[in-house]
C-alpha cells in the first residue's frame, strides 16, 4: 500500500508539471507581411501608389492619379518619361528629389501635389509637360530647363526656401502670368524666364533687385510688382514702368519710395503688408 501511495503521488506530480509546461508553451506566431505605406494627405479614392516592388519590376504606371509608397525617397532619372496616362501625382513628403527627366514629356500631366519641402527639382525633370497648370511647391533648387515647353503653366510659386533657379528653367512657358519667390532667393540665372511672355505679376528678391527687371520679358502686362529688399533703392534702367501696374513696397520705406519721380510712373505703390501674399511673419510665410 506505501508503495502504491507513492506512486499516486509520483503520477499526480508528473500531470501537473505536464500540464504547466503546455501553458508556458509559446503560441505558435501567425507569418507578418510587409506593406508600403501609402502616403500621408492622399485624398482617398482611386489612386495607385507606386511603390518599391513596382521599381523593381519596371512598372509603366497606366492609371491616371498616383502616389508614393513610404520606401520611395526619390524620383530616378527617366522613371515616368514620356508616360501619356498620368494627370495627377502627389509627391509625399519623404520624397527629396526629383531625378533628370523624371517626368519629361508627360504630356496629360495637370496637377503635382507636392506635401513636403523639395531640396531638388532637376533638369529637365518636368520639361514639355504640355497640360500642367500650376506649380506650388516649397523647392530649393531648380535645374536647367526644368519646366520648359510647359505652356499650359500659368502659375509658379516658391515657398520660402527658394535659392537658385537655373538657366532656362521655365524657357516657353508662354501663358506663365504669375512668379512668386521669397527672399531668400540668391541664384538667378539670366535666361530662367526666357520666353515667358504673359507674366502679370511677379516679386523681386533683394539680391536681384538690380537685375530682375530685365529679365521678365512683359513690361506692357505687369499688373502687380513685389519688391522684396531690405532697403530703399533708385530704379533700376532695366525697369520699364507702366501706369496698370501696382507696385507693392516695404512699408518701412513707402514714403520714400512714394517720393522718388521714377517710381511714381507706375499707377500705384502700395505697402507690401496689403498684399494678398503677405502674412504676419513675412511675404510667402
């Protein structure tokens, strides 16, 4: 009987401890796919995002709205040239740079969101994108002929980390009525806005105060001219005034301006601080 006693015991022990190591046993870990996140402030609808794997296997997006998978950090050279079927492309914000010819010669292209500051559009990177309407974007660096030939292109506006534009950058954008820079700018090159003949309004950074002037080739269509200088300074010869254009000035020199013969040949000169484009913190800000 002491025997048999102990044998129970021994057998009960054993069920326990059998028991306990298939609670601590770890559940068996369900297989984890990775996806590329779509991008943020997409709008939701029927948007194709263009991702890695896409890359990789040389892809020819055919659909006509696109955006960006999260691992796509920039734009390579040729990738959507000559592309017909694209109208409309947000660039997310981790894309820093747009590669030489990355868009060229799309010629249904309309629209480009870009949701993030942009350190560098290339050459040639937009060039003869026929169909784009407007450019808003936050760039640094312009290349050479980056838009050119877009002559739908009515609008271009810089944000205000703009520093150089290159030599025909914007070259037959003939229905181009709207240039705005910021301050900052400190690289302007001679033949930026060749051909651009319909150009309505546009501003004048300090450091091309001396320049811009002849390089906007529409004198007879200024309506609205922004001067952005840290000082009061003559007019320029390059500059050819007429009376249906407002010029906008720093207010801290508006009398000053206001008083000088040559100025006053334009039809108004008002304080920058009325225009629309002026904020609490700056111009563009």
């Amino acid at each position: 009987m002491k025997r048999n006693g102990i044998a129970g015991i021994s057998l009960m022990l054993f069920m326990l401890l059998g028991l306990n190591a298939c609670e601590k046993k770890p559940a068996k870990q369900e297989k984890t796919i990775k996806v590329e996140a779509k991008a943020a402030d997409v709008p939701a609808g029927d948007i194709f995002f263009y991702t890695s794997r896409h890359r990789a296997e040389e892809y020819i997006p055919t659909e006509e709205k696109m955006g960006f998978g999260s691992q796509i950090l920039s734009i390579n050279p040729d990738e959507f040239k000559d592309n017909k079927s694209i109208k409309e492309v947000w660039v997310s914000p981790k894309i820093k740079h747009i590669a030489n010819n990355a868009f060229e010669g799309c010629t249904s292209l309309e629209q480009v969101h870009f949701q993030g500051d942009m350190p560098v559009i290339n050459d040639d990177a937009f060039n003869g994108c026929s169909a784009l309407k407007s450019l808003n974007v936050d760039v640094y660096t312009i290349g050479l002929d980056a838009f050119r030939g877009c002559t739908s292109l009515e609008t271009a506006r810089f944000g205000e980390h703009i520093y150089w534009i290159r030599n025909g950058a914007f070259g037959g954008c003939t229905k181009l009525r709207s240039i705005l820079m910021a301050i900052t700018m400190q690289k302007l090159e001679d033949g930026a806005f060749d051909g651009c003949t319909s150009i309505e309004e546009f501003s004048i950074p300090n450091d091309f105060k001396n320049r811009m002037f002849g390089l906007v080739p529409s004198a007879s269509k200024w309506k609205k001219i922004y001067l952005l200088s840290t000082e009061y300074y003559k007019m320029p010869k390059n500059c050819t005034p007429n009376k249906n254009c407002t010029l906008y000035v720093p207010d801290a020199f508006l009398a000053q301006f206001k008083a000088d013969a040559d100025w006053m040949q334009f039809g108004a000169i008002e304080p920058l601080s009325k225009s629309r484009y002026f904020t609490k913190e700056g111009f563009l800000k």
